[in-house]
C-alpha cells in the first residue's frame, strides 16, 4: 500500500512540473482583421469613392533605432503604412495612394506653396510605441518561452483643402508566441519577427472602422475643368464609380472666412448653380479619367470655371 501512495505521489509531482504546450501558436489579444460597422458594410458598395493618401507613418519610438539597426531605420513605419494602406483599400470604398516623400510638408500653407495633390485626403500617422518581451516559466521536467510584442499607434486624418484635422485616434495591439518542452521534448523558437507585424496589425484594426466612418462622412467634391460647345468636362471618373446617367448638383464655392479662435479658413455653404447629367466617361487610368456632362437644370451664368464645384445631390 505504502508502495503504491508512493508512486501515486511521484507521478503527481511529475505531471505537476511539466508546463505543457501542445503545439506552437501565435496569437493576437486584438483582433488583426478590420472591424467594419454593420453600417458601412450594407452601403451599396457603388459608392462615390474618396481620394485619399498615405503621406507618413513614422517609427517615433527607440525600437530599431541606433547604429545597431541603422539597416532596420524606418522599417517599423513602412510596415504600419503597408497594413493601414492594405486594410483601407480592401474595404473597396477609397481610392488608396502613397506618397512618402512629402513627410514633413506643410500641407496648411500648400496653396501659398502653388502645391497640389491629386487627393481630398491625407493620412499620417505615427508609431508612438512599441517594445517586446521574452518570459520563461520552468517547472521541474519542463519549460516554456513565450515573446510578446506590443505596439501603439496614433492616426491623424486631414482635410487636404483646409488643413484641418477631422479625427484623431490612437490604439493600441498586442501578439504573443508561446512553445514549450518536456523532458528536452518539444518545440524550441528563435526570434520571431512575425510579431512585429501583428502588434502594429492589431493596433490599426481598431482604428480602421473609424477612419473609413469618418471619411465617408466628408462630402465628396469633383471639380470642372473645362466649358465648351455646352459640354463640361468633369474631374473623375469610372474608377470613383461614377456612371453614365447621374445627376450631380453644380454649386459655386461659397465665402471663404477665417476663424479667429482657429486660423483657420472655413468655406460657407455654396449656392447650388444647378444640376449635371453624366453623358459619357472618357480615360484609360485613373490618371487621365474625366466625364462628359451636360447641364440639365440651372444655370451657369458668367461664374468662372475656378468657383465652381460638384458634389452629390442631397
């Protein structure tokens, strides 16, 4: 008898030091795909789409800086730029661009600079965490090794015509790796780089419902370029799902004021010219696409070209 509690206490003291891992994982505390409002996602999906830019995303924290990683400088921002350009563009609403070599442009003075960007939008975009963690739990017949990495990221999305801010949001994201073994058994894990990818991917899926909600609530603006023969050719084209067939309403540009608690130049609403039917889409690329319009309704009276804008109708 004495014999068998023995062994019953061996073996319960054996199972007790083995910290067991069935098999290698890596996993996200947030989830890295993007959180879409129900909203959003029952709009007719031929919507108008804004244009919009990805003009920076800096690394501003410590992590791959130094002469240590003077190869590795800047790839933490590439990598959160990568996934935040990815993620808006699967959700198939916007019109995705890049343009990393305007950081550090003063968009607000872009008119006084002559500057112009084929955009309505700009994002930029910094992270303003990131660190990783190794820990260890040992028992008596086994071990396990877990890395983290976490990262925190912070979103500012600009109105490209006035300089303002429209939203500002930080999140914060978190991916762990975890193997064990048993008596010298099991899974063994070097540095995982993975991680890195997935704490800034998690990080941006909470922010991405709110940056496509706020961009779809900006109105959306096109522009004449030219008059002639009673056709007005319009900005944009077949890749802003524009169609042959619709109707936009032609407002001429209304006041600009400044804010003085601000500085900032606000429009004032515009005063609707009249209404456009869309009798043709012209271009190959989205670089040279324009639309053929005819004016329904309204008139254009002696307004130059240059106070002039379209938008949806109401």
């Amino acid at each position: 008898m004495k014999r068998v509690l023995f062994l019953v206490v061996v073996i319960a003291v054996f199972l007790g030091g083995c910290a067991t891992v069935d098999k290698p994982e890596v996993r996200n505390i947030e989830s890295i795909q993007p959180e879409i409002s129900k909203t959003l996602l029952a709009e007719d999906d031929f919507s108008l789409k804004r244009k919009v830019t990805i003009v920076r995303f800096s690394n501003e924290t410590q992590y791959g800086k130094g002469s240590l990683f003077k190869n590795d400088d800047g790839q933490i921002g590439r990598q959160a730029m990568d996934i935040l350009s990815t993620k808006l563009t699967k959700t198939g609403k916007f019109l995705m661009f890049e343009r990393p070599e305007l950081e550090g442009f003063n968009f607000a003075e872009a008119d006084t600079a002559g500057f112009t960007l084929a955009s309505d939008y700009i994002i930029v975009g910094s992270v303003s965490e990131f660190g990783r963690a190794n820990t260890s739990d040992v028992g008596v017949f086994s071990r396990t090794k877990k890395q983290t990495a976490h990262a925190k990221v912070n979103i500012r999305l600009i109105n490209l015509k006035t300089g303002q801010v429209i939203y500002a949001e930080e999140g914060s994201g978190e991916a762990f790796s975890e193997v064990g073994t048993v008596l010298g058994a099991g899974s063994h894990a070097g540095y995982d780089s993975s991680l890195n990818d997935k704490a800034i991917d998690a990080a941006i899926s909470k922010l991405v419902s709110n940056i496509v909600e706020n961009l779809l609530n900006e109105p959306w603006r096109a522009y004449i370029l030219d008059v002639s023969d009673g056709q007005i050719i319009m900005s944009g084209g077949k890749s802003q799902n524009i169609k042959v067939g619709d109707n936009f309403a032609l407002l001429k540009k209304g006041k600009m004021i400044k804010n003085p608690q601000t500085g900032i130049e606000i429009e004032l609403p515009g005063e609707k010219l009249g209404v456009l039917r869309i009798d043709s889409l012209l271009g190959s690329s989205l670089a040279d696409e324009i639309s053929i319009c005819t004016l329904v309704e309204g008139d254009m009276g002696d307004v130059p070209v240059t106070e002039m804008y379209i938008a949806e109708i109401e």
